[in-house]
C-alpha cells in the first residue's frame, strides 16, 4: 500500500504543488432522476471524481405512462456541471421494448442536467422515447466546478 498525505505532482518545477497536483479522488453512490416531475424508479448511480471531472454510470426506469414529449433529462447529479465549458460526453441507450432501442451522446444544459442527443438525429430524447417500465442507462464524463 501506498499511502500520500499532499498527493502526486505532476510538475517540473519541485515543490511546486499546485494545478498539476492530484490530491482529489472519489468514488460513491448518486441517485438520477428525471426532471419535470417524470416518475421514475430503480434509481441506481455509481460516479468517479478525479479533480474536475466526473464519471457517471446510471440507470432509471420510467414508471409514468402520461405522455410527455419534453426532453428527457436526467438530474440528481452529484456534482455540480461547471457551466463555462460544454465539455459533457458519453453514450444514453434508451430501451423502448419495440425492438428499436435507440443510442445516443452526452449534451449539455446546464440548468437541468444532462440530455441524450439521439444519434439518428439532431434531436434529444424525449421522455415518449422511453416507452413506461423501460430504462435508460447512462454512462457520461463532465467537467465540475467542486
């Protein structure tokens, strides 16, 4: 075992621990949830936090049969998005039980959470993509300001 008490530099300049140190590492447990209300269950999230960035894994199901053609969004995050830089990336796969899942990429919105750009097109998911008692799984990187 190794054990640091300032962490690593990555620097050329000795004792120069500043930026370039890592010192900031997390692993836990998150809760997604679908903004605008949309039921939701089987909530499970794990995240990794290096420095700025965050690693999510999540799924969510869907238990809300009303129709709901907003965005789907998912929120609950655990880490606040750093809003200055849209730098979200990852992948959505959302199943839809017709036999045409559909996958997707990380967007950005800052005031909701994270949203699915469907790669079919220029469109995000919308919560009617995700047919009730389905689920999304996620799997998405973003910059954070903690």
């Amino acid at each position: 075992d190794l054990y640091l008490s300032n962490g690593i530099v990555f620097d050329a300049v000795t004792g120069n621990a500043t930026a370039n140190t890592l010192d900031d590492y997390e692993e836990g447990d998150w809760t997604p949830a679908f903004s605008d209300g949309m039921g939701a269950s089987a909530q499970n999230g794990k995240y990794i936090k290096i420095g700025g960035v965050v690693h999510l894994h999540a799924s969510i199901k869907r238990n809300d049969a009303s129709a709901a053609s907003t965005n789907m969004t998912i929120s609950g995050l655990p880490f606040t998005l750093d809003n200055t830089t849209i730098n979200v990336a990852g992948t959505f796969w959302v199943d839809n039980a017709t036999g045409s899942d559909e996958f997707g990429y990380g967007a950005y919105t800052a005031s909701d959470g994270i949203r699915g750009l469907k790669s079919t097109s220029t469109r995000y998911f919308s919560y009617d993509d995700l047919n009730n008692s389905r689920s999304v799984y996620l799997h998405v990187c973003y910059r954070t300001t903690a």
